[in-house]
C-alpha cells in the first residue's frame, strides 16, 4: 500500500534552487559571439591579404614583361629611324652622285676642240674651272656655250691670259658657274 503523507510539517522542505543569472548566460553567449566573430573577420582578412599578395605578384610579373616589351619597341623605334636615316643618306647620295656625273656630261658635251680643263672643283653648287686653250675663240666658244646650256647660270670669266707653253701658245684661263638645281 502506498503511503501519501499529507501533513505539511513532516515534509522536508526542499530548498529551491536559485536560479541561474540570465546576465550571466547572455554574456557568455555574447562573448563566445564575439570570438567567433572575431576569428571569422581574422581569417577573412588573412585571405584576402593573401590574394592582395598573389595579385600584386602577378601584376610585378606582368609590370616586368610590359616594361621588356617597352624596350622592345624602343630599340624597335630606334633602328626603324636609324633606317630611315640610312635610307634618306642613300638616297641623297644617289641624288649627289648624278649632279658631277650631269655636270660632266654638259661640260664634255660643251667643250670645243682645243681646249681642255686642268682641274675642276665643286663647292656648294659652284663650279671653278681652269684649263687651256690654243685659241681664244675656242675659250669664247666654251663660255657662250655655259651661258646657253640649261643646268649652268652666272657663268663667269675670271681670268684669261696669253701664255706659252714649248713655243706653242696658249691661253691660261679660269672660270665660275653655277649648277641649277
């Protein structure tokens, strides 16, 4: 059979347990928020400096080959205008080197019998000539036929003198034109 005591006085009083501070639990609780919180931004940051630092690894990289390209077409500049330069002397040459060929060619084709040319200088554009002559109607001739050609002008007798040369006689002279370009 079962007993109930239903007097309060024989009853051991149980002691109520106090209750747990609720300020206590939500401040572990906000604690444990905050490391974990904590910890989550670190390994965030942790990353993202990590792929800052691969990032920046790659552009040095790509920096290094962008400025080994730069030189290249630097020194590709470079030997483009010394080409150019090369070409434009060559071609200047070239252009130079028809004027005496011209110039001789008139002159050889201007010249009468009798006369000949001791030495023929170029400065500038300006011819001087001097040579011999047996007559000086021959002179005459090769000066009227400077003045006439087409590529000479300011065609000028400097000097003309009677000389002999083995008992033969001949006239010393000198003379100056331009070329026309």
């Amino acid at each position: 059979m079962i007993r109930v005591n239903l007097l309060i006085e024989g009853r051991k009083k149980r002691k109520k347990k106090k209750p747990f501070p609720v300020i206590i639990v939500l401040c572990i609780i906000l604690t444990l928020i905050t490391i974990a919180g904590s910890g989550g931004y670190f390994y965030y940051l942790k990353t993202e400096i990590a792929s800052l630092k691969q990032e920046r690894a790659n552009k040095d990289k790509e920096l290094a080959k962008l400025k080994e390209q730069v030189k290249e077409v630097d020194q590709y500049e470079k030997d483009n205008q010394l080409l150019a330069d090369k070409t434009k002397i060559i071609e200047q040459l070239k252009k130079n080197q028809k004027g005496p060929v011209r110039i001789i060619d008139e002159l050889s084709k201007k010249l009468p019998d009798g006369l000949w040319f001791e030495s023929v200088d170029d400065k500038s554009g300006t011819i001087s000539l001097s040579g011999k002559a047996f007559s000086n109607g021959s002179l005459v001739t090769f000066v009227q036929n400077l003045k006439a050609s087409e590529i000479t002008e300011n065609v000028t007798l400097l000097e003309s003198k009677k000389t002999s040369i083995d008992d033969v006689t001949v006239y010393q002279f000198k003379l100056n034109f331009k070329v026309k370009v």
